[in-house]
C-alpha cells in the first residue's frame, strides 16, 4: 500500500524553499493544521448535542456549550497561542485585533488573520463550512506589534489556506509556491497530500451566486447572470448554477472543477458582505496561485488597500476567462466611479 504524506512531512521538506527561514512559519502551519482537527472533531458531531443532552447549557465538563464559531475561535486562538509563532491574531468574531503577549511569542514574527468558521449558519443543516486563515509577517520592529502590522494588502501574504468540513474534511493552502490539498484521514488523525499542485482551469461551466438578490444587484451582474444562462454551444452555455451560501465550499469545488463565485456590492450591501481581510484576500491569493483570478469587479483584490480589519470588499473569484467576462460586463454597464468619471458626471448635471 502507497503511504500518502502527511502535511507535517510536506512542510518540513517545503521549508527549503525558504533558505532563509527558520522554521517558523512551519510551526505556524502546524499549529493551524493542529487547531483545524480539533474542529473538525465537534464540526462533525454538532448534530449529536441535542441528542446528548448537552446543548444551549452546560457541557459534562460543565462548561457552557459554546456556539460552534465562537468555539473554533477559541481553539484557533489558542493553538497560536501556544505554538509562540504569532504575535497578533485578528478574527471575524473579535471587534478588535488580539495581541499575544506570551514570553514564548515574545519575538514572534508573524500575524495571522482568520475566519474561524465560515457560513455557519450550514452547520445546522449539516452542508459544509469551513475555516479560512491568511499569515503575513510583522512589519513593526521592537515594542509590541500593532493594527499596522494587521492592516496590509493582500499581497504582503506569506501564506493563506482555508480547512474545508465536507463529506471529508481538507486543508487547502499556499506558501505563494502554487497550492496544495490534503485530505484528513480520521483513522490515523493525519492530513495526507491528496491534491498536489491544485490548478484551476481556464474555463468553467458554474456560476455561483445568491441569485435571490437578483435586484439588488448592480446591471453588469445582472447581465452577466443572463450571459450564463443564454444557450450558446460554443461557449457550452447555459451554465450550471451552484451556491452553498459558504463561500470556502462554493470555491473549492469552483477550483476543482472551474466556476465563477461572485458576492457583488448590493443593494443592501453596498460595500460588498465578504470581508477583504480574512475571507478575500486568502482566498484571492490561493486562487492566484491556482491559475485563477480575483478581482472585486474592477481591481485585483490583492492591490486593494487595506484601511479596517472588517473592512467589506465584492469579490469576482474563479477561473480567469469567467472573471475576465463578468468585468467585462461591469466596465460595460457598471462603470466604476472613478473621480474622473464621477467629475464628468457632476458637469453633466
Ligand atoms: P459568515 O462569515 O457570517 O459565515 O458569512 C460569510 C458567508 C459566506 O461563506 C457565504 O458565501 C456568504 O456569507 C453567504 O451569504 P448570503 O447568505 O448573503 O448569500
Ligand atoms: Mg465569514
């Protein structure tokens, strides 16, 4: 029987890559991938609380039963805490950024910023969530770090994955050297390399969105949705609509098998509802890795400035001929406001 690698052998022989590093980011990588069994373990058995009698009140440890996002934020913080990598964590469920001030992190040199479960509201439908975390180095020397050392640009990643709880669980990530999957094998409790060197193709036949936003969206979307659905054997069109309404599972399975996950500025959302920090830009970074491209309908992502750690962005994210349409069709019907347009537009009142 082959045996399949485990993602601790992977990083260790990854880490001459880096001549210069000295194991550091392995060990973060580690602690991320040690944090991401531990909630798989109670991702995959939320629905037993109820049954068990455990739920809403008192665990038999007699801890309050935890929500399951705060409960990964918990242990995500904590597995970072200990591993004495990391000197900020920032996360989805903290107003505020987290120093850690721990006399093992005390010269760490990296800041980690994560969604600990993403769309988890699925959880208690049983459909898929997952975990989406991004690294990037502390830029402040001396003193303790601070939001600036947060606030960077997408490309400033050192690294981004994501840990997605499927009908198996993976641990999908970039060091910026192309992407890597590995699937959790619960009878040994180990990542093993299931999905080297992940490309995503060209092209694709699905487009992903919450199409019952439909009028809120801007025009270009819009057309874009009608473009998808009009029949067109060249471009093998119409295509297949999918949406899990968790944005990890919508693109993985768009990098798998080629697709177009979209969440537009709306109406009611006018900045877009994804956040650039922890759910964008690591996602954007994996898929550039990938071969495929994100952009928030006009811009690439990663170039976007950083300026709060919740700061909302839209995201156009997939294969790179079907972002390259949909833009297409936002610079055609929803040109962006640039201040130059816009101070045409007031000259024309
Ligand atoms: P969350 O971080 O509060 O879980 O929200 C993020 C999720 C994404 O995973 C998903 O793509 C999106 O929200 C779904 O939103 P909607 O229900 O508006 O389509
Ligand atoms: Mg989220």
């Amino acid at each position: 029987m082959k045996i399949a690698k485990t993602l601790g052998q992977f990083i260790i022989e990854k880490q001459a890559d880096f001549p210069y590093a000295k194991g550091e980011l392995s060990r973060l990588l580690r602690d991320i991938g040690i944090a991401a069994k531990i909630v798989n373990r109670e991702v995959n058995k939320a629905g037993l609380a109820d049954i068990l009698g455990e739920a809403g009140t008192i665990n038999i440890q007699g801890e309050g039963q935890k929500k399951l996002d705060v409960y990964a934020n918990e242990q995500f913080i904590s597995a970072l805490k200990h591993g004495g990598e990391c000197c900020i964590v920032a996360s989805e469920e903290s107003d505020e950024y987290i120093p850690i001030d721990s006399e093992i992190s005390k010269d760490a040199k990296y800041i980690v910023a994560m969604d600990p479960l993403d769309g988890s509201s699925n959880i208690d439908v049983n459909v898929a969530v997952g975990t989406i975390f991004s690294i990037y180095h502390r830029k402040s020397t001396g003193g303790k770090a601070t939001i600036d050392d947060v606030l960077q640009r997408g490309t400033e990643q050192v690294a981004a994955g994501y840990v997605i709880y499927g009908s198996s669980t993976m641990l999908v990530y970039t060091t910026g050297k192309g992407v890597n999957g590995f699937t959790l094998d619960p009878s040994i409790g180990e990542f093993c390399l299931s999905h080297p060197d992940m490309k995503i193709p060209k092209d694709g036949v699905i487009y992903s969105i919450n199409e019952g936003y439909y009028a809120h969206f801007p025009d270009g979307v819009k057309k874009y949705i009608k473009y998808c659905q009009v029949e067109d054997a060249k471009t093998n069109r119409p295509y297949t609509s999918r949406y899990i309404g968790s944005m990890v599972a919508d693109v993985h399975r768009n990098l798998i098998k080629g697709g177009v996950f979209i969440y537009p500025v709306t109406a009611s959302a006018p900045n877009g509802k994804l956040r650039l920090v922890y759910e964008c830009n690591p996602m954007a970074f994996i898929v550039e890795q990938a071969g495929g491209k994100a952009t928030n309908g006009y811009d690439r992502i990663l170039d976007l400035e950083v300026k709060e750690l919740h700061q909302r962005s839209a995201i156009f994210i997939g294969s790179e001929n079907m972002v390259n349409k949909a833009e297409e069709m936002m610079a055609c019907f929803s040109p962006q406001l640039t201040k130059k347009n816009f101070e045409g537009l007031v000259e024309l009142q």
